[in-house]
C-alpha cells in the first residue's frame, strides 16, 4: 500500500484509509502511523484513517477524533440489542 501511495498516486490528494489493521501484523501496527506520516510529509496528501486499533494510534491520541451522534440523539447500540421472549 505505501509504495501505490508514495509512487502511484497524485501529489497533494486526498486518500481515505479503512481499517487496515485487519492485514497488519502487530509490529506492523506498532510503526504504521509513523511510516503513514512521513509519507503524508512527501506526498502532500491528506489521510483519514479509521481503527479500531490503539494499537496503530500508539501515542498520537492527538491525532484522533471520536465520531459521536448529533446532540439530542442517542445513537444505535452496536450491535443492536435483541429481546428475548
């Protein structure tokens, strides 16, 4: 993925990024971030990355922002809840 970003794609764009922990070996997760910056830094892209991981996120909590419904609404529980008879 880093050499199609770095190498393939157009300089100062726009990329998103969903979920790539799922095919990264953990040590992988651990330098992700790091490496993505340094990219962004060459490229002159902007990135959205959405994880789970806090893992990938290491010590740039700075970074992250938490998505949360609209005021006034509460939101549907995930995974949605189920009645039972």
């Amino acid at each position: 993925m880093f050499y199609e970003f770095l190498f393939k794609s157009a300089q100062s764009g726009f990329m998103i990024i969903d979920e790539s922990e799922i095919s990264l070996y953990v040590g992988w997760q651990e330098k992700f971030l790091d490496d993505l910056r340094e990219i962004v830094a060459i490229t002159n892209t902007d990135v959205l990355l959405a994880t789970h991981s806090p893992i990938i996120i290491g010590e740039h909590w700075d970074l992250t922002v938490e998505l949360k419904p609209p005021p006034g609404e509460a939101g549907i529980p995930f995974p949605p809840s189920k009645e039972v008879p």
